[in-house]
C-alpha cells in the first residue's frame, strides 16, 4: 500500500532514498529530501508491506504530467513486483496525466505497462 510521506516516516525515507545511484552520498541524500519537505510538487511516497515500509517513489507533479524522479525497493524485497505495484498506483493517484521518467528511472519505467502516455 502507498503512503504519502509524512516527516515522521524520514529515517527510513532517507535509507529507502539512498538506494538510487545518484543519492548515496548524504548530503546530496538530504539535498533531495529538502525538496520534497518543502516543494508541494514534488511529493514522496512509501510502500508497506506488512509492518514495514520496503518501497519508496518520489515523483514531480504537474498540471498534465508527472515526473518520476525517484523510484527504489529495499533489496530484500526486490523481484516481488513492488516497484510495479508502486508505478501502477501511481498512475491511479495522477489519473489522466502523462507518466515522464528521468535518466534514472527510465530503464526502470519501460518495463512498466503504461496507463497513459509515453516515457
């Protein structure tokens, strides 16, 4: 199930986050955390499983698109489908508009089945 990140859920956030290539090191890690406690466009959600959270997806919003910056499953739970699940309620929560990948979830995202759109 997606939860939409709330300051509480930070710490596992930021491990979650820190997954992603781009974002191990911690400053540029607290860097994008920053921009999704302060920016309203851009919003991060949590994936539970069980009692814990093993998922995390980050995207930007707009008026017709969505942008998704960030897309990560804790590598126990890899291989479940949970990185699918995440992008497939994520198209519901975003309703008619158009899904963009970054350079870093685009290999991810093609192998997604898509609601709406191209990457």
């Amino acid at each position: 199930m997606l939860f939409r990140y709330k300051k509480s859920f930070e710490k596992i956030a930021m491990g979650l986050l820190s997954f992603m290539p781009k974002e191990r090191e911690l400053k540029k890690l607290q860097q994008t955390m920053h921009i999704y406690e302060e920016n309203p466009d851009w919003q991060l959600y949590l994936w539970k499983k069980g009692e814990d959270f093993v998922g995390l997806l980050g995207v930007e919003v707009a008026e017709d698109r969505f942008i998704i910056h960030h897309i990560s499953v804790n590598p126990s739970h890899r291989g479940e489908g949970i990185g699918h699940a995440m992008i497939e309620k994520i198209q519901q929560i975003m309703q008619d508009r158009e899904m963009i990948a970054t350079k870093e979830t685009e290999a991810f995202l093609t192998k997604c089945p898509q609601k709406k759109g191209e990457l």
